[in-house]
C-alpha cells in the first residue's frame, strides 16, 4: 500500500490526508452501518467501545490518516478522540467536527431516536462550547450537520454571524450536505460566499457510485477554493461485500476481476475525482481500515467502474430505511 498523500484542504491552509477516519460508527453503540452487528456484537459498554474507538485511531494515524472528523451527535465520539489526544499527543492531525444534531439514545441500541436535529444559533453556541471541552484548540474545523435547504439554516443571519465570529477567532468554518438536494444546498452556501466573503471553506458530501449527483457543484465549489471532503464512500455498507443485492452486482463482478473488494473500488472511484480533497473511512474495525486504505493504490488507475448510480429520491429513500444496529 502506497504513503497517504497530504495536501492542503481548499484555503483553510489545514494539512490533510487523502482518506481520513470517520467517528460515526465509533462514538455510539447503534449506527446504520451494514453488518455492524457481525463487527461488534452485543457488547458495547461505554469503556468497550472508547477502547476499540483508540486502537481504529491508532491504526488510522501509524497508517498516515492526518484528518479526523467528528460531531457532537456521534455519542462519546468527542471524548474518546479527546482522550486518545491527551494520551498520544500526535502531531500534524487536523480534526473536524460538526453542530446541529445532539445524541439523544442514551447508550441504548434499540433507542426509539438515537439523534434529533437543531440548526438554531442556539444549539452552535452551546455545542461549539462543548466541541472545546473535549478537542481543546485540536479543533479546526467547525461544520454545519447536514444543511438542507429546506433547513433554512443558510438563510439565518443569527447563524451565519456567529459562524463569522469563530471563523475570526481561527476556525476553518464548513458544511455538509445530505438528501436528494444536496448540490442546490451547496449551490446556496457558494451564494452566501459571494454575499459574505469567504465564509464557508469546506463542504462535505455524500459521493459515492450510488449516490453521485452532487459531483458538478462539488467540482464548482472546489474551483472557488473550497476544501471537499466526501463522505459515506460506501454507502454505509451497500458498496461492500456485505450487501449481497444484485443492483451493486457488477461492482462485485469488477472488483474480483481486478483482485480486490468493493469497498476498495468504491473509495477508488471517489478518490479519482480531481476535486475531492479528502474521503472518509467510516470503518468500524481495523481490518475494514487497513482495507479501504487499499483504495489509494487503485484510484491512481482505476478506469472502466460500472455505472450503478440510482435516481437520487430512490438512493435516500433507502438509505432512510437503513436500521440502527
């Protein structure tokens, strides 16, 4: 497997690796991942799971990932990245994390709700204060979770003042996108750039070979300069070995004819795009780590990848349908 490249994230001026760890599955017993079950069991005790979110961070960081990504909905995913920092104190890692969603399910894996949603100027005042307690000055970036247009979040003065205020204080201000929409919400972020300055530096999206149709803004935005991180790379366990439907069977068929897994291929695919700065691995355990981490020898030649996109309403409806296990 080749070094993880690094390179600068849009204007932020933060170093970043090419693939980097995302805490979603880490911080919380239930995610909708495929086949988390299969990966963790039954045991999932806060101590259990702050142990197994270190050693995916340990292995991450001996493997050259410089970006982590976090947010406050993702359980303990904070205090255990904060934990790990003061234990390892590692240099040139640069952290992410997000506001508007709070974790609410209790350390229960059959919670009725396991996260509920927020984008008042309200909830970024009290999780920003929260984000520091754990991360400290480690925290870099500071993201709207999952801004919709229908949201109205990019239409809120409160807000979008108060983001000024941290990103004069030094944090490197983003946003990520989510639903069927996603490219019109990062086409309305580009707008409040035009009217504000510079506002938002990053924007995180979901790209994968399911889901690719945010690709064009995606790419207009980073020719703005800004940094793009793409998320669910995988589908969230649909572009793997897991899923066995036949509407991703020819990504199976291709990755065993080029002597790999879906999930490589997949993380390949959206790497390729000149665009993308950096792509999260939503891994669960080290060997899902150390495999995704295959995908940067692929997408240096990676060509010919069957198109299996589905209509953009029909991917989120699935996804939507996903259980928390």
């Amino acid at each position: 497997m080749s070094e993880l490249d690094t390179r600068l994230l849009g204007s932020t001026g933060l170093v970043v690796s090419r693939i980097g760890l995302g805490l979603a599955a880490l911080g919380r017993p239930a995610y909708i991942n495929l086949g988390r079950d299969q990966d963790y069991g039954r045991e999932r005790t806060v101590a259990v799971m702050e142990q197994r979110c270190h050693a995916m961070l340990d292995a991450a960081y001996a493997a050259g990932v410089r970006y982590v990504d976090a947010a406050r909905s993702y359980g303990l995913a904070e205090s255990f990245l904060g934990t790990w920092l003061s234990a390892r104190r590692p240099d040139a890692l640069t952290i992410g994390s997000k506001w508007g969603y709070s974790y609410v399910g209790s350390w229960q894996l059959d919670a009725p709700v396991h996260e509920v949603k927020d984008l008042s100027v309200d909830t970024l005042r009290r999780q920003i204060v929260e984000s520091r307690t754990f991360l400290g000055q480690r925290l870099r970036l500071h993201q709207i979770h999952s801004a919709t247009i229908e949201s109205g979040v990019l239409d809120d003065a409160q807000v979008l003042d108060e983001l000024d205020r941290l990103h004069s204080e030094g944090l490197a201000i983003g946003l990520t996108v989510t639903g069927p929409r996603q490219a019109d919400v990062i086409r309305r972020a580009l707008e409040v750039n035009a009217r504000r300055g510079h506002l938002f530096q990053v924007v995180q999206a979901t790209w994968n070979l399911l889901e690719p149709s945010a690709g064009a803004a995606l790419a207009d935005a980073r020719s703005l300069g800004l940094g793009v991180i793409i998320k669910e790379a995988v589908a969230n366990g649909r572009l793997t070995e897991r899923n066995p439907s036949d509407d991703v069977s020819p990504l199976t068929r291709y990755a065993h004819v080029h002597h790999t897994s879906s999930d490589v291929v997949a993380i390949a695919a959206a790497l390729s795009n000149s665009w993308v700065d950096v792509v999260l691995s939503g891994a669960a355990t080290v060997e899902q780590l150390t495999s995704n981490l295959r995908a940067v020898d692929l997408a240096q030649n990676i060509g010919g990848v069957p198109e299996i996109a589905e209509p953009p309403h029909e991917y989120w409806a699935r996804r939507g349908m996903l259980a928390w296990g």
